[in-house]
C-alpha cells in the first residue's frame, strides 16, 4: 500500500506516501479530504514521503476535478520528503496554479512543517 493514514479524522490530515501512489491511492486521499471538509469546512494536510517511488500509470491522473470542486476547503498542504521529489512533486500537484498555499520541505524539517501545517 502506497498510502497509510496516520490521521484522517481530524482538521489536519496526514499520511505516509510510500512506493508508487496509486490511482486508488489519489482515490483515497481525495475522499478523506472530501469528509474532513465537510465536517471541519476546511482542513490542512501534511504528507510525508518516505521510501517514495513516484506515481503510477493508471487512472486518470489530469482529472482536476477535485481541486475545482474542493481548492477552497483546503487552506495548506505540507509535503516532507527527500529533496529530489521537490520540483516534481510541486509541479503533479500543481502548486504554481491553485490557489492553496502548497510547500515542500525536507526530510530534516519535518517538524518546522508540523508546526507550519499546524500540528
């Protein structure tokens, strides 16, 4: 499994993100975010990238519709992993275009990203 939940039941979402992610594991994230969202009316999201091999082909990966339907219900995602994943994790994510303040931060800064997502 390429997503383990280390908390989805709260304002602040986070999980593991090993492997390969998946459709269904986009599936997954995108479902708990849509919950969390409708429970708290906004959430913030911490990903950790540990061992993290990149994305799978499968599902359809350009479908945006999510991010116009749930954008607004998002205030920040944190991503934490190894400084090569930086600029393509940035760029599938679309960080540049959505208007969610989105950073990445290295491994040796998972807590000033704890703190900055608001744990």
């Amino acid at each position: 499994m390429a997503c383990e939940w280390i908390d989805a039941d709260s304002k602040v979402l986070r999980a593991r993100l090993s492997g390969l992610l998946t459709g269904s594991d986009r599936a997954q994230i995108e479902d708990n975010a849509k919950r969390a969202i409708a429970r708290f009316g906004s959430v913030r999201c911490l990903l950790v990238l540990d061992d993290f091999g990149g994305w799978q082909r499968d599902g359809d990966w350009g479908d945006l519709s999510f991010q116009a339907e749930n954008d607004a219900g998002i205030e920040r995602i944190a991503v934490v992993g190894e400084e090569k994943w930086r600029e393509d994790v940035l760029a599938f994510m679309a960080a540049p275009l959505r208007s969610i303040d989105i950073r990445f931060f290295d491994a040796a800064e998972a807590a000033v990203a704890e703190e900055w997502v608001g744990g």
